[in-house]
C-alpha cells in the first residue's frame, strides 16, 4: 500500500528536480519500491498457500464432523431425511461453505485492508479531495446490505432445490434395474430435468441480483475515479497539489474502487456461504433423541441374555397415528428358541427393531436380564446381538470383507476366520467358484449376488460375531430347499446356548423352535408349543398353517 506514495514521489522528482541530484534520489526510490514489491510478492504468495492448505483442512474437518454427527442420529431421523439431501450436504455445501470461509476470507481481508488503508492515504494527501470522493460509499453500502440478505435466502432455497435434485438422482441410479424393467427412463430424465430447471431459475434470479449489485459498484469506482480527475484538476490549477501528489492519490482512489469490488464479492460470497451452511450448523449441532454411546453395560458373568417385552405399545416416529404394537407382552428366556409368526404387516420386524433399540417404545418396556434396555449402553447391546434380516443388505467391497464385518475389529479377523464361517453358513462353495473367491467385489448392495447368496454371506457375517442373542428375521427365506437345509443345521448350531428369536413364514423353521408365539393386530394372541397351537382348530396359527406360505414350505 505504500508504493502508490512512493509512485507519486518519483512522479514529482522526475518533473521537478532535473539533474544528478534527480538521478540518485530515483535510483534510491526505486530501489526501494522494487524490495517493497518483492516483499508483497512473497506476503501474496504465503497467503494464498496458507488459505489453500486452511480452507483443505476446513472443508475435511466439517465433512468429518458433519458425518459423524449424520450417524449418531437416530434412526428415526433417516425414515424423515432422504439420503440424497445428506449426501448434498457433505459435499456441495461443505464445498461451498469451505471457500467462503477460507478463500474468500482472504481475499475479503485483503481487500478490507487495501480499502481502509487506501483511505487513510487519500486523507493523507488530500483531505479535501477525499472527502468529495468518499461521499459515494455510503449509499453503496446500503445497497451490499440488502443485496447480501438477498443472497442468502436465495443460496438456501438453491441448495435445497440442488439436495432435491441429488436425492432424485441417487434414488434413479440406485433402483437402475426397477427403472429399467418397467421402462420409466424418460419419466425419470423429465423429473429430474424439472428439478435442475428450477435450479436453473434459481440461478438466473441470482444472477440478475449480481448484476444489479456489481453493475453498481462498477459504476461507483468509476465515478471515483473521474472525481478525482476533476476535482484533482481544479486542486492543481490552484496550485494546492503537484503531479506526484494527484498521481498517488489516483492510484489509491483506483486501489480503494477494485478493494470495493473486492468487498461486494466477498460479501456476497460469505452471505451465500452462509446460507448454504446454515443446514449444516443444524445437523451438525442436532442431538440425537436416542442415546449412542452412553449407558450401563452389564459385566459379562451377569450377562444371561433373557429377553421380555412388557404392555409395550409402539408407533413408528413417521406415522404415530399408526399404532403397529399394542399391549405386546412376551418372555424369551435365555438360551431358548421362540418363533415369531403372525401375518404380514402384523409388525413382527418392528419387534426386531425395538430389540436393537433402533427405536423406544411409546409405552411399556423392553427388558434384557430383568433391566431396562433404555437404560443399557446401545453400543454394548448390540455388540451382543447378531441379526440376518429379510433383506440383506451389503457393502460395495469383497465378500471378506463384508463378512468381516461382522466382527468387532474387522483388522483383526483373518482369512482362516472368514472362510470357517462361510463354510458353516454353505457360502464357501459358491464363493471358491467366482474367479477371485473371497476377494469377489459384490456392487452396490451386492447388486451382483443372487438373493441366496447374499442370504449365505449375511448368516456368515451374524456367525463369526458370535453372538450371545440371535435374531433371524426369516434369515432363509431366500434359499431353495437343499440349501435351506445346509444352512439350517448350521443355524441349529449356532443357536446352541444362545437365546433366539426367528421371525419365520416356514412350517420347517417354527418346528426346531421351543415356543411359538403368534402376532396380531399388535399383541400376542398365542402363544405355546407348535403341536399344541397346531391342535386347536379354531386357532389363528392353525388358520396360518393353512396358508400358503406354510403350506408350501
């Protein structure tokens, strides 16, 4: 900031001091301006790979934040928030907040500091001009003002309507194969046109907001810089300022006008970073309603695994006026194998649910060992509880490692470890025939497995945790008859000294089991010995044995 003073001495000894003592004083002045160049030249430099190097580590540490914020929550929050909006924000708004807050900082201070310091050098070579200059920035910082709250209402609803976009277009990708099979592709291209054309139009209402605003401030440092020249031209004529003198405050006028500039953008920059942060402060600051890591945990020699619902009545957060459970009572004593049957829709996976604790009970409770499993830490219970649900689902990697996964340090589980259980769940022949085995990547949900072999994978994973509690929400439904038997028996002894509820539609698995208890409309209706409910004829299990789902098993 000091070069256009230097600037405007050399300016005045150019012109008025001709000769040798002339040439000394330009060799010094500019000598001097060349160290100060230099040594902005390397301030700039410094600047901008800090803010870079700043605004990278930001940007990971809100993404990080923001994500592990995302899964503490609990799962009620995921039936109300589409997974395309998270996704959104992790990665456009952390972006787009990061460079507000790091780049456009800099730039913003910069131009903060080349603004004010360029003022007190025109009131320092010229009051008088500078306060006739100046009288322009007032109304030009009402006007930022204004246009900034714009900005920002406007960059919240645009990054809602990009969310939209986003979830519209992971859930099209994602169910590729339901798209294609009923043949919804154009319907889907028009859907998620529409959504971007509305992004679309948000953008144009943006940018004719940005061209009011910036056509202004260009106006406005123009304006600067004829103010100058006239009033600088009558000044000199009065012989109340040299060359130099009007040359330096130019160049600072110029100066102030660009870091005017400078301030809008940055301005408008930070108000839409703000906008586009202010959903992330209210996920990243959101308390989950359900506890995550925090609680009792029994010690392990206490650890019996008797499991009792008491009066529990449930409705999922989604829908309360759905009541799905109504007065359920029902004891599973440990080390014991009780099925789970009831028609569909009568709420038998929400009694999984609710034995995870992915959800607590409107009313009544949820007891493990005679304790309250909301006073329980949830992490420890469901290290103790192994489940394989009716869909399974897997992760994009091998197949190791999504059995692996079951274990509570997947680093640590060997490969020796894996293929055991795979045997034991009759996986491992399937999966010593892909070209690659074990390494075998299964695609998005394991899109790339049939619906038995994903089945086979999930009960090897539930197998090598090891689990003190089973749950198996009609864990072989998906298997033919003679793979159904292979995995049975290993089921048989994985169930072994362990408490188990199988939630089950076929006649061969509520036989292994002690007791069957027979879910409807939210309560227990039955509950007993299969030969002895299979004796009442008027009973609702006969009534279900008789269907077909039973019938053709």
């Amino acid at each position: 900031m000091s070069a256009p003073f230097f600037l405007g001495n050399v300016i005045d000894v150019i012109y008025t001091s001709p000769g040798a003592d002339s040439a000394r004083s330009l060799s010094r002045l500019c000598l001097l301006l060349s160290g100060v160049f230099l040594g902005g030249a390397a301030a700039n430099a410094v600047r901008v790979y800090l803010m870079q190097t700043a605004g990278q580590r930001i940007v990971t540490r809100l993404r990080a934040a923001l994500f592990a914020s995302v899964l503490r929550q609990e799962v009620a929050f995921f039936d109300k928030t589409r997974t395309g909006e998270l996704v959104n924000r992790l990665s456009s708004d952390a972006a787009l907040l990061g460079r507000s807050i790091t780049e456009n900082l800099s730039d913003g201070l910069r131009a903060g500091a080349q603004a004010s310091i360029g003022v007190g050098m025109m009131f320092f070579v010229s009051p008088k001009m500078a306060t006739f200059v100046l009288s322009v920035v007032p109304p030009l910082s009402i006007l930022a003002v204004i246009y900034g709250r714009y900005l920002r209402k406007l960059t919240k609803v645009t990054q809602d309507s990009l969310a939209q976009a986003t979830q519209l277009a992971e859930e099209s990708i994602g169910n590729i194969r339901t798209v294609r099979a009923f043949g919804k592709e154009m319907i889907e291209i028009e859907k998620y046109t529409s959504k971007v054309g509305y992004v679309m139009h948000l953008a144009r209402k943006e940018a004719l907001a940005r061209a009011g605003f910036f056509g202004a401030t260009g106006l406005s440092g123009n304006l600067i810089v004829l103010s100058v020249l006239y009033k600088g031209g009558l000044l000199m004529g009065s012989a109340h300022m040299t060359v130099g003198e009007l040359s330096s405050f130019l160049m600072y006028s110029f100066w102030v006008g660009l870091s005017i500039g400078g301030l809008s953008s940055f301005y408008s920059e930070l108000m839409k970073g703000l906008g586009a942060g202010g959903r992330l402060w209210e996920l990243m600051e959101r308390k989950p309603v359900l506890p995550f890591n925090e609680g009792a945990m029994p010690r392990e020699e206490a650890f019996q695994g008797t499991l009792e619902f008491r009066h529990v009545r449930f409705a999922y957060p989604a829908r309360p006026e759905a009541q799905v459970l109504q007065d359920l009572s029902l004891r599973i004593p440990a080390g014991s194998v009780t099925a789970l049957v009831g028609p569909s829709g009568s709420g038998k996976s929400t009694v999984v649910s609710l034995l995870l604790r992915l959800y607590d009970p409107v009313s009544g409770t949820v007891s493990l060992d005679g304790c309250d499993i909301r006073q329980l830490n949830p992490v420890w219970l469901r290290s103790k509880i192994g489940t394989v649900s009716q869909e399974p689902i897997l992760f994009s990697c091998s197949i190791a490692e999504n059995i692996a996964y079951g274990a509570d340090d997947p680093a640590l589980v060997t490969a020796e470890q894996v293929e055991k259980v795979a045997d034991v769940a009759n996986a491992a022949a399937f999966i010593r025939n892909f070209p690659q085995g074990f390494s075998t990547v299964v695609g998005e949900k394991g899109v790339l497995l049939s619906g038995g072999q994903k089945q086979r994978i999930a009960i090897a994973r539930a197998l090598l945790k090891n689990p003190k509690i089973l749950l198996l929400d009609e864990a072989t439904s998906a298997l033919d008859a003679e793979n159904e038997h292979l995995v049975q028996e290993a089921l048989d002894r994985l169930m072994e000294g362990r408490t188990v509820l199988v939630i089950a539609h076929r006649l061969s698995t509520v036989k292994r089991a002690h007791r069957v208890a027979v879910l409807s409309q939210g309560r227990i209706a039955e509950y007993g010995r299969h030969e002895g409910l299979l004796a009442k004829p008027d009973g609702l299990y006969r009534r279900l044995m008789d269907k077909q789902s039973f019938a053709s098993a």
